[in-house]
C-alpha cells in the first residue's frame, strides 16, 4: 500500500508539474520580434534625432536664399557648359563622317581599280 501511494504522489507530482509548464509556456508573453527590439533600442537616439532636425530646419531656413542664389549660379555654368559640350560633340561626330565619307570613297576607288583590273585580266 505504501508503493502505491508513493507511485500516485510521483504520478500527481508529475502531472502537476506538466500542467503548471503548460500554463506557464501558454502565459507566457511572446517575445518580442526584431523590430519590436529595434525600436525599443531606438527611442532614445529618435528624441536626439527629433531636436537635431528641428535645428537644421532652422538653420536650412535661414540659408534657403543662399542656397537658391548658388543654385541659380550652378545651373548658369550648368547650361554653359552643356552648350560647349554640345558643340564639342557636334565637332566630333562631323569630323568622324567626313573621316568615313572619305574612308568608304577610298574604299569605293580601290573596290572599282579592282574590278578594272579583274575585268582586263578576263578579257585576255
């Protein structure tokens, strides 16, 4: 008799203890995700971060003129220099058809000397 109420007592032990993980394991909060973490480690930097931009907002303010008068300026040399690029290019690309109009007219008199050729030698 005495085996078999030790036996019960270690068997509702055991159930117990099972029951009371499974509880805990369901209870349990779930852990929080990576973004959860990230966030979490980021506030602080986000408050530093939020007066660090209203300061720069001031002083983007305060040099908006400025910057749109260099602007100005950059899109000026911008132009220019786009114009002489323009013109550079155009320089080149007829510069490279008068080379090939000329290459495909040697090509052409040399291809017809050939044929004047060929064509003497056939009829002798």
């Amino acid at each position: 008799m005495k085996n078999d109420t030790s036996t019960e007592f270690v068997m509702a032990f055991a159930v117990g203890a099972l029951l009371g993980v499974g509880a805990a394991l369901l209870l349990a909060p779930d852990p929080p995700t990576r973004r959860e973490k990230l966030m979490n480690e980021l506030k602080p930097y986000r408050k530093k971060l939020g007066k660090k931009t209203a300061s720069a907002r001031k002083q983007m303010g305060r040099r908006a003129s400025a910057a749109a008068d260099m602007g100005d300026d950059l899109v000026e040399a911008g132009r220019a220099v786009a114009k002489d690029l323009r013109e550079e290019v155009a320089d080149l690309v007829a510069e490279a058809r008068s080379e090939i109009a000329a290459t495909v007219e040697n090509q052409l008199d040399a291809a017809q000397d050939a044929l004047k050729k060929g064509a003497k030698r056939i009829r002798r």
